[in-house]
C-alpha cells in the first residue's frame, strides 16, 4: 500500500527523462525511516536530475536525544 503522500513526491521524478523507477518504502523494522530507490536509464540522466519545485519532502525530526 503506497504511504498516503508518496504519489505527489514520486510523480514528479517519475516524469523525468531517463527515470526508470523511483520508489518510497518504509521500513517495517522502523517505520520512521523510508528508504527512497532510483533506477536511472543512465549515469548522465542520473546527473541531470533536478529538483521539482512542487515537490515537497515530509520530514520530522528526531525527538533530542535519540
């Protein structure tokens, strides 16, 4: 099941040209962590990448002392 915000982040880079597959996962040992994975059709269209100003990354910081 896709996490409720992941659509808006992943539909951007997804429309890149050369972007293959971009995919967020939660960890299920810690579901505060995510792990982003990019497959790119190559090297150079990996270092064209850029970022979206619509796109917008959900953060949340760690409680102090963690």
């Amino acid at each position: 099941m896709p996490l409720p915000w992941s659509r808006r982040v992943t539909r951007p880079t997804r429309a890149e040209p050369g972007s293959l597959r971009y995919q967020v996962h939660r960890d299920a040992a810690d579901p505060t962590t995510l792990v982003f994975y990019e497959l790119w059709r190559s090297a150079g269209d990996l270092a064209r990448r850029g970022r979206h100003a619509g796109t917008t990354w959900p953060t949340r910081k760690k409680p102090s002392g963690s």
